[in-house]
C-alpha cells in the first residue's frame, strides 16, 4: 500500500513539473514573439479563392481578414490593406490563409499582363455557343483544339498544285467528251470541308453565363447563352482563327491534361462517306 502511495505522489509531482515547464516554455515564446521580430499585417483570405474572381463580392461578404507575419516570413508586394483589392479581379488562385502577392490580383505587374499571355502570344476572346465551346467545361490553363468547318471550298484549296492540274485536265476532258469533242470550260467540284485551324490553343479565361435548369426534380447545370472563351495565339494562329471567324464554323475540342494536339489533313464528305474510295 505505502509503494502504491509513493507512485502516486511521484506522478503528481511530474505532472505538476510539466505543466510548470510549459507554462515556461509559453511565456518564453511569446516574449521572443515580442522582443526579438517585428511584425507585419498582411491580408489573407478566408476561403479559397479560384482564379477571376470578382474580389468585391468577397469584400462586401467579410472574406478578408487582417493577420500578424514575422516581417522576415513576408512575400514580396504582399497585400496589407483590403482596399487594395477593391474593385480587382484574381488572375491566379488563391490559397485560405496565405499572403496574397499584388501580382495575383488584376493590375497588378505580372509577366503576361493581367491575363498571364505567353510571351510571343497575344489573347483574342471569341463568342461561342455551348456545343462550340464544351458546354463550357472550360478553364484557364486548359489546351483545346480548334477546328475550322467552311461551305464550298474549290478543291484547289485543298490539294497540291501537281494534283491540282491533273484533276483540271480530266475535268477538261470529260467535259469535251460529253460536248462531242468541243472545247469546254472545265469547273473543278467544291466541298464542303472541315480542317484544323490551332492543334494546341492555351485557354486564358472563361466567362460562362448564369446556369440552372431541373430535370426529372433533379438540379441541371447548363449555361443558359454563349460562352466567352479568350485564347493565347500566335499572329499567324490569331489571322487564321479570325478568318475562320468570319468565312466558317468553329468548334474547341478539350485536350486532356499533359496531352498535345495533332495536326490533321482537311476532310470533306466524300472521305467520312466513302473513307477506303478517299485513300
């Protein structure tokens, strides 16, 4: 009975120890807290924050605190006031609880501009159904590919001049045939084709309308108009994709991550109907 006693006391007299050793602890921290480091007040966001994002709203809502950094823990251009992010949009995502740089947040001096353009590249947003566009299952960082589809394009637009004056000369023949031996003008046949314009394209950003719509008393998704889409091209890429714009139908078709478009031939409806005939 007397070791089971001697135990007990001996365990109280630890515990007493270390809570007085904590408590020490904690008085040291936080007077090296005081003493040794200055502080800085930094802005820091409550909740994740995707990228162009309207930063009023979360303003208007509360979502920006005011937090205390060892001065020697701060990043460059960090916010320190709510009121610079006033009226500005997030070029970048933004983490809860991290310093947010004066480059994540519209206007401010990014490599890029405000859109984060590739050097060599320049952005042209373009207007898209949602078909068009991949029902909008876009983002910025995304790479797709744009096709192109014209109306009653002459094939010597498409082939190569070699095959091109062959095909004018069996034309030309068949047409004097079929006028007795007479001369003819002879027409070569025009299609209908699809070609792709971009393999790769850089998505930048994104603006999908209002969604919402239910189904069997099931909750929908869709975007309810057109989506705008802006994309990274290059100058020759930006003159085709505007003539495409303005001469035929274009479509994005979303690449999967870490995955490089293909350059393909034109094809008309002959090669879809009759594929072993177009070889």
């Amino acid at each position: 009975m007397r070791s089971r006693g001697l135990v007990v006391v001996l365990a109280l007299i630890l515990a007493t120890l270390a809570v007085v050793g904590l408590f020490l602890y904690t008085n040291a921290v936080r007077k090296d807290a005081e003493e040794g480091g200055t502080q800085t007040t930094v802005v820091v966001s409550k909740v994740d924050i995707p990228a162009n994002t309207d930063l009023n709203s979360l303003i208007n809502q509360g979502q920006f605190v005011l937090v205390q950094v060892p001065t020697d823990r701060l990043v460059a251009n960090a916010i320190t006031d709510v009121e610079e992010l006033r009226n500005r949009r997030n070029n970048a995502f933004i983490l809860r609880n991290e310093q947010i740089p004066l480059g994540r947040v519209q206007g401010g001096q990014v490599t890029g501009g405000v859109l984060g353009i590739p050097e060599g590249y320049q952005a042209i947003t373009v207007e898209l159904d949602a078909p068009a566009a991949v029902s909008g299952a876009l983002a910025g960082g995304d790479n797709v590919t744009i096709y192109g589809t014209f109306q009653d394009v002459e094939l010597t637009a498409l082939a190569g001049k070699d095959f091109t004056t062959a095909l004018q000369q069996a034309v030309r023949q068949q047409g004097q045939q079929q006028a007795g031996g007479s001369q003819t003008q002879a027409e070569l046949p025009k299609f209908d084709t699809t070609v792709v314009l971009v393999p790769e394209v850089e998505v930048l950003r994104v603006f999908i309308p209002k969604v919402g719509g239910s189904t069997a008393g099931q909750t929908t998704a869709q975007p309810t108009g057109n989506i705008l889409v802006t994309l990274a091209f290059t100058p020759q890429d930006a003159q085709d994709f505007v003539l495409a714009l303005e001469l035929g139908d274009v479509y994005l078709s979303l690449l999967p991550p870490d995955q490089q478009g293909e350059q393909l031939d034109p094809i008309t409806i002959g090669q879809v109907l009759l594929p072993e005939k177009s070889k």
